[in-house]
C-alpha cells in the first residue's frame, strides 16, 4: 500500500474482524472545499475502510494474502469528516470462499456514523505481487503499536 490511511490496528480477530484508527489533520493535502469549511472526501473515508480490511487479510494469512477490491454494493454516507477529527473503522468478514472474500464496515467519529459499506467485495491476491515483504512486515509491527511509524 502507498497511500495510507491507518495510524493503528486497535484489535483483531483472524478472518472475522478488525478495528483501525485514523488521525486526521489540517495539514493533509486531501481536503476539500466545503461550506463549512474543508471536509474529507467520502471516497477516501471509504478507502480507509478498505485499507482496514486488507489488514485483517494481511495478518490473518501471516502477511501472504491482501485483499484487492473489485466493488462494493452499497455505500451509506452519514457526516461529513472535518481535520482533527479521528475515524474509526470497523469492519466484518461476512463471507469467504476460495480467493474472495466479502466485508461489511463503518467508519465512524465519535461514535456517530460517517459511512457504512456493505458487500465490499475483494479478490485475495499473492501480497507480494504489491509489495515487498519485508515492508509489509515493518508496516504491520507500527500498525500494531510494537514499533515506530
């Protein structure tokens, strides 16, 4: 993963569930315009989730298999994200079978739903057909707070 939306892995349970925080801030570069001043887009609160449940992937198989989207059937937009906010995101493994995989997530603020997503629907793929083990390993000991970003 290049672009990153996960500060910290909260918690896991093997091919079942995750948790995953986000700070966001002001200085970021992917705010947007909006009349009440900048506001996250909610594609990049979805690809948080997305991210979040490629995680749960990575750690449960030890690093071998990620998740690659190929669509999500529903997307359910609640508020908008504004900087310093931190998200939360939460999401189910709903299905499982042979190369795929099918998830259902929010992500929230404080509680109060941003998004939800159903049906995300991911193919899993070798990870080191995108990238190299040995960051992949390094990422997830940060991830999971045993080591520094």
């Amino acid at each position: 993963m290049r672009f990153h939306l996960i500060d910290r892995i909260e918690s896991w349970e093997p091919d079942r569930h995750i948790t995953a925080r986000k700070v966001t801030s002001v200085t970021e570069e992917t705010w947007q315009s909006g009349p009440d001043g900048p506001v996250l887009p909610f594609g990049l609160a979805l690809e948080a989730l997305c991210q979040t449940g490629s995680w749960l992937f990575l750690l449960s198989t030890g690093h071998r298999q990620r998740a690659a989207l190929l669509g999500v059937d529903q997307v359910t937009e609640h508020r908008s994200v504004r900087p310093g906010d931190t998200l939360r995101m939460t999401a189910d493994v709903v299905g499982r079978h042979d190369g795929a995989a099918v998830l259902d997530g929010t992500v929230s603020v404080d509680g109060e739903p941003v998004l939800r997503a159903e049906g995300i629907m991911c193919a899993l793929i070798d990870a080191e057909r995108l990238d190299d083990p040995a960051d992949t390993a390094r990422m997830a000991e940060a991830l999971l707070g045993r080591r520094p970003v």
